[in-house]
C-alpha cells in the first residue's frame, strides 16, 4: 500500500509498506542508520500480522524507515526475566513498541521522519485494544530524544543495561499515550 504526504517544505514524500520485496531497504537503512545489527528474525517478523512497518521515498529515494510490533500492554516494562511467564491470562489491552524509526542524515529536519511517527501513531489509535506507544532510545541520544519529546512523548524511566553489544548500554524507556 502506498500514500503521500508532504513535508513541512511542501515536498511530496511517498510512503510503501514493507512487504517481502522492500524488505532488503530495510536491512540497508537499517544497517547504515542504527549502531545494532537485527537478525533475520527480526526482519522476518516485520512481515507478520500485527506489525507496521513503512518506507520512506524522497524523489524515488529510499531515505527512511519505522518498524513497531503489537505486544501486550506492559511488555516493555517487564523485567526481562519476566518475559516467558505462560500462566499470564491473554491479554486485552495492548502496545505498539516502535523499534526502529530512522531517516538517512542528508534527508533529516524535513519532516519525513514525523511522518513516519505521525502514521505509525493513527495506525497504533485505529485499534481501540492498543493504549500506548513505547520504545527505548540510548541515554547519550540527545536528538533523538528531543524529537521524541518535541512529538508528545515522555520519559517514563531509565533502563540500566538495556543494549548489549554498544555503549553505553544504558537506554530510556519513553511512552506516548493513546488513551
């Protein structure tokens, strides 16, 4: 599926959703943009019901990408020990945990990378079982957590030894509220 929208410059941007053949300009922005490498399970699971996943195209240039999944509600702030508790009854209040939104640097203060937070938002509001978006942003990320903030997101804590493999490994947990 594929929309336009413009920039705050009036600049048309094309929006696709990412499906099996767009997949590969995920794994390119992807392995440019953010300091973690994703595995093929990662990628694989952007394909699954559930997930929201788009492409951003400037002059027919991919140049930004946002990957959420639907997880229930909580999730995020779960101890990771907790994450596998099978006596948890089955949910019915959910959360979109955006896990990647990233726009190539050239292309960055032109509005694409709210538009794709912007979609991902009215997609995450559609479902009435979904009460917020939540992700988790490195601590020493000052852009990215003035974009956050600047778009209605809030703190809601610090996450000691979120990341694994970078530093510092130390990460906020941020939240936008739907309802």
């Amino acid at each position: 599926m594929e929309t336009q929208q413009t920039t705050n410059g009036g600049h048309p941007v094309e929006f696709r959703k990412v499906d099996a053949v767009t997949l590969s300009k995920v794994r390119t922005l992807n392995s440019v943009l953010f300091p973690v490498r994703y595995g093929g399970a990662f990628y694989k699971g952007l394909l699954l019901p559930g997930q929201f996943s788009q492409l951003a195209f400037y002059d027919q240039v991919c140049v930004g990408t946002i990957a959420c999944r639907r997880q229930p509600l909580g999730f995020a702030d779960a101890p990771l020990n907790n994450l596998l508790d099978y006596r948890s009854p089955v949910p019915d209040s959910f959360e979109f945990y955006m896990m990647t939104l990233g726009v190539l640097a050239p292309y960055r203060r032109l509005g694409i990378g709210r538009l794709l937070l912007r979609n991902a938002i009215e997609c995450a509001a559609q479902d009435r079982n979904v009460r917020r978006l939540v992700l988790h942003v490195q601590i020493d990320n000052d852009d990215a957590l003035r974009f956050y903030h600047k778009n209605g997101f809030t703190t809601l804590r610090l996450v000691e030894r979120y990341y694994k493999n970078i530093e510092p490994p130390h990460a906020y947990l941020l939240e936008y509220r739907l309802r």
